[in-house]
C-alpha cells in the first residue's frame, strides 16, 4: 500500500492543475481582462518661473574699528564687498590730527 501513495499524490497533483488551465473554464481565476492603453514618450522642456520674496544674512559679522577717531571723508567698499586683510575701507579726515600735530610741535 505504501508504495501506490506516491502514485495517487502525483496523480491529485497533475488533475488539480488540470483546473487552472486557460484551455477550459473560466480560467484566470474568473477575473475578467483589464484593458490597457499604451502611450508614446516625447522629451519636452518644462520651464517653470517662480517668484519669490525672501531675506538673506550671512553667517558671520566682523567689526571694523580704527585705531583713530574722525570723520570718514570717503568709503572705498559697499555693504557685502569682499576685502582682504590690510585693504583700505575708508579714508578719514585728517584734520583732527594735523590740529593736534600742530599743538605739539
């Protein structure tokens, strides 16, 4: 008997298989077909513009301080210009200190 248990197990297998076949029945589970639509890619350019209203702020401040007090009498830099160390920002007028040079002399 134990011998004919594989048979019989093979043949359940191959006739359960035999009910999900496309040649008869409904077949796919019964679930009709589901339509489909095919669509050709084209490249095209999209250009969005937008329009934004923000602020900025730098990471860092430096102060600048001079070894001098006086009236600034040009500004050689703006606001966000970048300088070096050494560079020239602005000339004073020196006539405080021609005063002052000339008192002590």
């Amino acid at each position: 008997m134990a011998r004919y248990i594989p048979a019989l197990l093979a043949l359940f297998l191959l006739s359960g298989c035999s009910l999900f076949s496309k040649s008869g029945g409904k077949g796919g589970y019964g679930l009709p077909p589901v339509p489909i639509s095919l669509l050709t890619l084209e490249d095209t350019s999209l250009a969005e513009e937008i329009s934004l209203l923000g602020e900025g702020r730098s990471r860092s401040d430096s102060s600048l301080n001079s070894l001098t007090t006086g009236v600034v009498s040009q500004l050689l830099v703006d606001v966000g210009d970048e300088v070096t160390a050494g560079q020239a920002v602005a000339y004073l007028d020196g006539t405080d200190q021609r005063i002052a040079l000339a008192e002590a002399e």
